[in-house]
C-alpha cells in the first residue's frame, strides 16, 4: 500500500469513527475515534462480504465503514457498561 492509500485509509478511519461517536453520543479523542473507525471499518467489510452485500465508489466504502464503527461501538458499550 502507497503512502497516500494508508493516508487515506486513515481518513476514512476517522471520519467514520468520528460520526459513530456522535451517532452514539460518545466523546473519545482523535486517535479512538481513527482505532473504532479502522476497526469498524473491518468489521463492516467482513459483515458485507459475508453476506453478498457489493460495496461500490468511496460512498460504500464510507457507509460500509460508519455501519462497522457504530456497531463496533455499541458492543464495547455492552462490554464495558458501568456497574
């Protein structure tokens, strides 16, 4: 991968960590909100291809990834709900 493909990969990762973390009313720094996007980002590639879902264009690519770090979010919420 180039230099400009891990910068944008990064990008990507941000952005969507950024929007799960208001979709869920969070409030984690920059490099949380870049961990849950990359994170989620894997986790909603893996969900769409398991189930056939095609993901075209950068827009794809982006709800693909915002879907993964939403849920990605809300189940370290389970994980880590106060007691």
């Amino acid at each position: 991968m180039s230099g400009t493909g891990v910068f944008a990969a990064a990008m990507v990762g941000i952005i969507a960590g950024w929007i799960a973390d208001h979709v869920l009313d969070r409030r984690h720094s920059l490099f949380i909100k870049l961990l849950v996007g990359v994170v989620g980002a894997f986790i909603g590639a893996f969900t769409a291809t398991r189930i056939d879902l095609p993901i075209d264009g950068l827009v794809g690519e982006f709800t693909v990834s915002i879907v993964g770090a939403v849920l990605f979010l809300a189940l370290l919420g389970l994980i880590r709900r106060p007691a």
